[in-house]
DNA sequence: ACATTGGGCGTACATTTGTAAGCTGAAAAT
DNA sequence: ATTTTCAGCTTACAAATGTACGCCCAATGT
C-alpha cells in the first residue's frame, strides 16, 4: 500500500471513530483526542498526523456533514417529481434520512449553538446553503420574492431541522405523529405566501 | 446570622456562580465542579454540601429558567392588552428579556439538545409548559380545536428560541432584522388558522 | 545503492479533574 | 453548661487529559 493511501485510511479511520462515539450521550465537545485515537486504533501522539487539535477535526466532520446535507437535498428532489405532496414527501425523505445518519445529524444539531464559535459559523454556512437552495425552489414555485422566499425557508428548515431532533430518540410511532406534526406546520407556512391546496 | 441563612446564601453563590460562567463559549457541561466552586469562593469539596453533584446543580437551573420563563410569559401577556399587534408585542419582549438572561436562555438552548437525558426532559418539560399556555390562548383567539392550537403554539415557540439564539450574539441592528423577520414567521403560521389582520 | 521523509509508536510530564477522609469551630439542641 | 450537628476547610490521591520529545522503519527520492 502507497504511503498517501494509508495516510488517507488512518484519516478516514479517525473520522470515523470520531462520527462512531458521537452519540445521543456524547457531544463533540465531551469527546477527548485519546478517546478518538484508542477507537480509531493508533497511539494518541499520532493524531497529530493528521489534525492540529480536535478543533480542525471537528470542522473536517461539519464539512462531511454539509455534503450529507446536500445529498438528503437532491434525494427529496428526485422523490418530488413523481409523487403527490411536496411537503409530505419531503419530509418523509427527512426524517429517513436522518435515522439512517443519526449521528451527523446530532452533530449539526448540537454545534449550531454549541460552545465554539468557528464551529458555530461552519454549521450556519451549511444550514445556510440548505435554506438558499429550498428557498429558490420556493420563489421559482410561488413567484414570491427571493427575500420572502428566504425567510419562508429559514422557518421550514429550523421546524423540520427541530422536528428531526425530537424524532431521533422517539419510538416509530412518535415519529410518525412528529412527521404528521411536522407536515402541518409546513403547510401554514407554505399558505402564508400563496393560497394553499391542501 | 443563622445556619440555615448562610447555607441558603451559599447555595445561592454556588447558582450565581454558575449562572455566571455559562457564556456563548461555555456550556454547562464544560463547566466543572471545582471552577464552580472557586467562583462561588468556597472549597471544592463543600460543594457536596448543597448538591451531591453537577447533575443536581444542573437541574436546579433548569428549573430556574423555567421560573424565568413563566415571568416572560406573564409580562408579555401585561403588555399586549393596551397596544398594537400581539405577535409583534410578544417578539419585541421576549428579545428584551433574552438580552436581560442570556445565560439562562443559552443553558435551555443548550440543554434541550444537550448530552444528558435527564437535562433534555427538564428542559422539554419548561418549553412544553411555555407552550401549552401559549396554545390556551391561541384556542381562545381563534377558536380552534386544542390540538391545532398546540401545534401552531410548538412551532411558534420553536422558531422564538431559534430567533433568540440568533439574536443573542447579533449586533443592536441584525437583532432588529431578525426580529422583524421571525414577525414575518409568525404572521404565516397564525394566518394558517385565521385570515390575517396585517 | 544510499539518503531523506514522514507516519506511527512509547515514554514522560504537568494539569485538571472528582472525590474520599478527617478536622474545626460556631450555631443549635439538650 | 455541655453535647451534638454540620457547613466549610485542608490534605491527599487516582484517573484522565493534551502534548513535547525522540526513536523506528518502510516508502519515496536521488
């Protein structure tokens, strides 16, 4: 194996160690370079390798998120085509895919308004990029403005972003009725600009 | 003074204390036993004469912040009666008041998605509270069903909180704009169950 | 063929943490 | 007046953490 290619392997296993000790009982900030290290199988000095300190690390894990963010983006759109409500079906393709990436989601989740600020403005420029995207389906779909549009989005991500963070640890049935919640809410929302078709 | 009065002093200086170290760049959990301690000015070990350890404290403050939030509450209420729009009314006070409590606002922020389960029903019990009187006005207002109500109200509070932790590092004039834009919000949702009065 | 590079390791150290054990002195109870 | 209680203190210790330093050796460069 090619010095670069086991390189990238250790660094992709610190990652990943770090994605797997993510948990409903352990934040970002209460992880410990040891910890990572010892689950990522190399001695704690060799962290440095590949990362300055934890701080570079997280932000490597928030970019990782931020592409999730953007795959989940285009996985609802694809859906939407063929299928009855958009809001529905979006919020379903949400909720499925924050189950099966529980962990980048509590991350985003957590760092949003957790205690650093790099960290902060990385998760708000990712989030950002969400709203301006779902924000330009909205005034293409409406003919609203683009400030109204933006508004509106920024309201129906942070209601589903919260709806996602309550059904993470809830029963199947509590999420289906946070879905049905969840669904609702939009549809306000989505009426306020535009006479609704419910 | 009497025994009973210092030990209550005391146990003050310990919430005071910790109250005061919670700031944008530290949560509760980065807080430790002994930095609350020397900011409360006793001794590391007296700390387990008031609380048997962090968690209790944790939940102590929780239940301030609840109390704070049943005083934000009522004076939103006082100070809709003689003015103009109530959505506008109750966001222009609870910015003030979270400007006034930052620290205890940041620490419901934080708890609400934060590492301990304990903590995270604490704080899902304040907000539900808060919520369940807003949603007992809303059912009288516009007479909708209760469940309706409450939902609207849920999403209501969310995207409050959500504006407040904006607001809460944001100069004089981006507050002023976040302000107006979570009015905007709010005007969408309550408009879903009742034409609007802009 | 030889020299350089760099990922990984072991050792080591200073800090910080939670908390156990036991003492002290003043308030409260007798 | 004597005893009991108990908030607060000092001392002590084990555990965990971040990270500096230097060695090793296989992949790479010459």
């Amino acid at each position: 194996m090619s010095r670069a290619e086991q390189k990238e392997k250790t660094r992709r296993a610190i990652i990943n160690a770090a994605f797997q000790q993510l948990s409903a009982d352990k934040s970002f900030a209460s992880l410990s370079l040891r910890e990572v290290a010892r689950e990522a199988g190399i001695a704690p000095t060799s962290f440095y390798r590949h990362f300055s300190d934890m701080d570079e690390l997280g932000l490597t894990l928030v970019d990782e998120a931020g592409l999730m963010l953007r795959q989940l983006m285009r996985q609802a759109r694809q859906r939407i085509v063929h299928n009855r409500s958009v809001i529905q079906t979006s919020v379903e393709t949400f909720m499925e895919f924050i189950m099966q990436h529980s962990n980048v989601f509590r991350l985003l989740l957590r760092e949003r308004s957790g205690t650093s600020a790099a960290f902060r403005s990385a998760v708000a420029r990712e989030i950002q990029h969400f709203c301006a995207e779902l924000a330009d389906y909205l005034r293409k779909e409406n003919k609203s403005t683009a400030e109204m549009a933006l508004i509106q989005a920024e309201a129906m991500v942070i209601l589903v972003f919260h709806a996602g963070a309550d059904a993470l640890d809830a029963s199947d049935e509590v999420r289906q009725r946070i879905t049905t919640k969840t669904i609702q809410q939009l549809r306000w929302l989505a009426g306020g600009s535009k006479p609704p078709a419910v």
